[in-house]
C-alpha cells in the first residue's frame, strides 16, 4: 500500500503540469475550434528560455543562483507574452474562417521554429539547473519503506492549484469569462450583442500562454532540464486530453488532465514504462472514438 501510495504521490506532480496545460489549451481553443500544434511547444520553448537566461546570468552576469533563477523566469514569462501576441495576431485571426488544416499546418511550423530556436540557442547542449528545493517530505513510512515528496514537487503541486482555483472562480464570476462563454458559443451573436471578440480572443491567447509559461518554469525548476522535443510530446497528449474532456469548460478539461497524469505514474509504477506512452495514446485514442460518438449521437436526437 505504501509503494501505491508513493505512484499516487509521484501522479500529483505531473498531473498538476498536465493541468495547467490543459486549463490553457482550452482557453485558447474553446474560442478558436481549431487544433493548435504549438501550444506544447511554447511550454517547452518557456522552459528553455528560463534554464538558458537562469544559466547566462549565473555564467556570464556573475548573478546568485536564486537572482539568475528569478531573471530566467521574467524572461520565460515575457516570451510567453510575445509569442501569444504574435500567435494571435498575425497567426490564429487571419486564419480563423480558412479551412482548419491551415492553422494545424502553421502551428506545426511554428511547433518547429520554436524547438530549433531553442537547440540553436542553446548550441544543441542541454543545460542543467542544479537540484533546487530536493529535501523530502515524508507522508507514510514502516520499516522498509518511506512514501514522499520533494519540497519542489509539493510548490509546484500547490502554486497550480492556486492558480488553477483562483482562475477557475475568476472565469465562473468575471466578465471576461462570460464574454468567453459568449464568444465560443457563437462568434457572431456574440458580436451583434456589444462584445468585442477580437480583444476576448487575444486575451485569451495571452492568459493560455501564461498558462504554458508557468507550467514550463516549473518543469524547468523540477527536472533541470526540458528537453527540445518534449514540447511535441506534450502537446499531443494536451491535445487528446482535452478533445476527450470538451473544449468548454478549462476546469472540466484540467481536473482530465489531471487524472491522465495520475494514471501515467501509476503505469509507470506497475507496467513497463517503455510501453506508457503508446498505451497512453491507446487509450485517449478509444475514450476520444467512444465519447465522441456519444456526442454525435446526442447530437442527432
């Protein structure tokens, strides 16, 4: 019970990361209905950006670790913010009434831009935070056997569920979440009705890629590292999280992810860990074709 204990502990970390992308893909695509291939890669390319500017200003600015650390995640933050706004602008509302392979076309290509931006940068070395915050936590033990987590695990665990929380009660009280609602409902009525859609949509854009920033800072300060193609990886999983759960509802879409991470460690507790990820993608593959004839059929009657 306690090793099932420890899986159980070791799916709240992931699960959280999946669920703050999740929370952030929907945002952006409850409005769009359209797939966007490199909402993973802006994770990946924000964790990048702080593990390279955190090394610059140890390396080269002569800064402590805790200051090179902060810089890194300002810089991680403000990409974030440039990249949405370009995304959203010159991306996503010029072809936002065209056929939806063009945006999953684009965003593939924007998907590699980003990863090869990061390996040029970088000199295609990965560089390594050192451990941060690595003491334990001890939750359950007997004699031969201590179930814990590590003081970054439990911050990043609780900093998403804040975030999580306190964004979830804003989007169900603020106009802003109405006018989302409105919006991904029905463009047009939306419009005919005083809403300005371009600016709830590009709002939208922004706060997703904060989403993917945080989630992205704080894979970086837990593993030490991002690779330049996890952002591939975790897109697509975002992306089949999320078709599964609905793109109405970021909280409904979070709390999926969520469970996916949990299942993900308790696999990799119990089966062959080489073999996760395709019975992972199996699986989202059966509940999307299940769930989503439910739908088509509620749709007919």
């Amino acid at each position: 019970m306690l090793y099932f204990f420890q899986q159980v502990l070791n799916g709240l970390h992931s699960g959280a990361l999946y669920a703050l992308l999740a929370f952030g893909y929907v945002l952006t695509n409850g409005i769009l209905h359209r797939t966007n291939l490199a909402y993973g890669a802006l994770f990946a390319f924000c964790g990048q950006t702080m593990i390279l500017t955190a090394a610059f200003g140890y390396q080269v600015l002569w800064l402590t670790l805790l200051a090179a650390v902060t810089l890194g995640i300002v810089a991680a933050f403000l990409y974030a913010a440039l990249v949405s706004y370009v995304l959203s602008r010159s991306v996503f509302e010029p072809l936002a009434d065209r056929s939806p392979n063009a945006i999953v076309v684009t965003t593939l290509g924007i998907l590699l831009l980003l990863s090869e931006a990061s390996r040029i940068a970088a000199d295609t070395h990965d560089l390594w935070l050192p451990p941060m915050l690595a003491q334990p936590v001890i939750f359950a033990q007997d004699a031969t056997f201590k179930a814990t987590l590590t003081l970054i695990q439990l911050i990043d665990c609780t900093v998403v569920l804040a975030a999580i929380v306190l964004a979830a009660w804003a989007f169900a009280r603020s106009s802003f979440g109405r006018r989302w609602r409105a919006v991904s409902d029905d463009p047009k009525a939306a419009a005919m009705c005083g809403v300005d859609v371009r600016a709830v949509f590009r709002h939208a854009v922004l706060f997703g890629g904060f989403c993917a920033a945080l989630a992205g800072v704080m894979a970086g300060l837990y593993y030490g590292n991002v690779s330049f193609g996890s952002g591939l990886v975790y897109g697509l999983k975002v992306l089949f999280v999320t078709a599964v759960g609905g793109y109405l509802s970021p909280p409904r879409a979070a709390l999926g992810a969520a469970a996916f991470g949990m299942a993900e460690s308790l696999w990799a507790g119990y089966f062959p860990v080489e073999w996760r990820d395709a019975w992972m993608y199996l699986f989202l593959v059966a509940m999307l074709v299940l769930i989503g004839a439910g739908r088509d059929t509620s749709k007919i009657a």
